[in-house]
C-alpha cells in the first residue's frame, strides 16, 4: 500500500490551499484517514482526522478553518485549508489505517510542503 500527498506549496497568509492524499496498491479499504504536520524545530501534530463513517475532529488551531474530507471511491482524502497563516507552515504528512487481508495496518504518505508568508 503506498499513500501519494500531493497539493502543498507557497501561500500568502488568508489563501487557501487544497492537499489531497490517494491510497494505491492490494488493499481491501481504509478506515481512518488523518492529516498531521511538523514544523521546523518542532514535533508532528495531529491536525484533523475523519472516519470510517465520516465523523472528523480537528485540532485547535484550526478549527473552523480547515476541512478534511474523503472520498472512499477514490481512496482519497483531502484537506481543505483557508485562512491560511504564516504558523501554518510545515511538512503535511497523510495517515491511513487500511485493511488488507483481514489485518489493520497504519501507512504513511511522503509529505507535501506547505508555506505560508506573511
């Protein structure tokens, strides 16, 4: 299973920016999906996260700004940013717990660079 990022890039603050996160390879189907990133210097953070049933939680900072969304055809998830701020800036990772053969596993995506300037 590899998971592909993809949609980073630079920004003023206040735009937007919309990463996706697509799912290939022998897998049955993927429960959670969550998006998290990292700053320079700093630990990875959980940002949002949507499950199997499409409930989806976010972390503080922004709520009320970002939108994770899926779209189980595709094995796809997305992260809508706006509001964007310069705090915002970091390496994107996309999370996936996926069934294959009756098993969970967690992957990881390759990260996409998201910058914000102020």
């Amino acid at each position: 299973v590899q998971l592909q990022a993809s949609g980073g890039g630079l920004v003023q603050a206040g735009g937007s920016l919309r990463l996706s996160c697509a799912a290939s390879g022998s897998f049955s189907s993927v429960a959670s999906w969550r998006w998290y990133r990292q700053a320079p210097g700093k630990q990875r953070e959980l940002v949002a996260t949507v499950t199997t049933g499409g409930s989806t939680t976010y972390g503080n900072s922004v709520k009320g700004r970002f939108t994770i969304s899926r779209d189980n055809a595709k094995s796809t998830v997305y992260l809508q940013m706006n509001s964007l701020k310069p705090e915002d800036t970091g390496v994107y990772y996309c999370n996936a717990d996926v069934w294959t053969s009756g098993r969970l596993s967690s992957y990881w995506g390759q990260g996409t660079q998201v910058t914000v300037s102020s």
